[in-house]
C-alpha cells in the first residue's frame, strides 16, 4: 500500500522520453565538441551532469508531490473509519446499540487506554466509537425528525426488517420524508440515527 505521507514519485510524462528516460538538459554546458584530453576531464564532465540530473530529479519529485498533495487534495481518502458517539451511560447505550441493532464490539481497540469508559461497536467495516461522557446535548428541543439533526447513516439491506425490530422493542421512529428505503430513529441519549436501505 502506498504511504500517505510519501506519495509514490510520479513524473510528468512530457519530461519523459519514449523509453522512459528522464531527458536531461544540457543547455548549461557550451555548445562544443568535447574531445577530452584526459580522463580527469571525462569524470568532471560525468560529476557535473550527474549533478544536474539529481538536481533536476529535485525539481520534478517536488512538482509531483506538490501538485498531487496540494492541487488535487488527493490524499489518499479510503473510507470512513469511525464516528464518535456520546452516552450519558455506556451500560444503557450497549444494550440499544448490541441487543436492539446487533453490534458487535471490537474487542482489539483500547477500551482501557482512554481517560473516559467507552466501547467500539463494528458497522461492517467501520466503527461506532461510543463515549461515556456527560452529553453536552439536551434531550428536549431537537428536531423531531432525525435527518434534521447531526445523525449517523447506518447502510442496511432491509428497512421492513428493522422497522419490526423497533417496534417491538416500542422505540420511537420516522420514514424518510423523500419517501426513500429509510428510518431514522434516536439512541438513548437522543443521538440521531439515519439507516438507509442498499444493494448489497
């Protein structure tokens, strides 16, 4: 895999030759015939455009790495990794979050090494990241529906199915107002949750 920080060097193709050769020029040195006259002068003349083929490597790894980092932004985004949830109490969040929607933990994330109590719950690949924390967010006053309020989207393959699973459990829900395959619902410390039907 490729490094983050250090990009791969990619070098513009105008400053390539049809064989794949950096084409280097010598513009720097006199027009002249080089009949060297001695073989200290053939290795002055080869120190001198190694010197310049470096320098010029310089250059061009620079122009990549400044144009792919800067001008495109393109540093290497995969996927989301994780997001952060606060709860209030982590025992109640666990039982919504395992025995309601069916997350598992991650057990090889540090549980124990942060200064707060907390859990990482799997979304397929990704995370759940929940923070016994006092919830900075009150549990009155917010939108009633929960796409109207900073949510996490949750991709399932079938609303109908979870939508049962609530009620039953007799939590509180609302459809899409696009009329899309989606539900949006709250956890118990009114953190909103969006989950959206896709192909899988």
């Amino acid at each position: 895999m490729a490094s983050l920080i250090n990009p791969p060097l990619t070098l513009p193709q105008n400053k390539l030759n049809p064989g794949g050769v950096l084409a280097v020029s010598t513009s720097g040195i006199t027009n002249k015939i080089f009949q060297p006259s001695s073989t200290r002068w053939n290795h002055r003349r080869c120190l001198l455009m190694r010197a310049k083929t470096s320098v010029e490597m310089d250059m061009l790894a620079k122009e990549s790495v400044g144009t792919n980092a800067v001008d495109n932004k393109d540093f290497g985004v995969v996927s989301m990794h994780h997001v952060g949830v606060l709860c209030e109490n982590l025992e109640r969040s666990l039982d919504f979050y395992q025995n309601i929607l069916g997350l598992k933990i991650n057990e090889a994330r540090p549980h124990d090494k942060l200064p707060y109590r907390g859990a990482w719950l799997w979304v397929g690949t990704e995370m759940i990241h929940l923070m016994e924390l006092p919830n900075p967010d009150p549990l009155t006053g917010r939108p009633e529906h929960g796409g109207r309020d900073r949510h996490t989207c949750i991709a399932i393959r079938d609303v109908s199915k979870l939508k049962a699973v609530l009620d039953k459990a007799g939590i509180p829900y609302s459809l899409s107002h696009s009329g899309r395959p989606a539900i949006f619902t709250r956890d118990p410390d009114a953190n909103a949750l969006e989950f959206t039907q896709v192909d899988a």
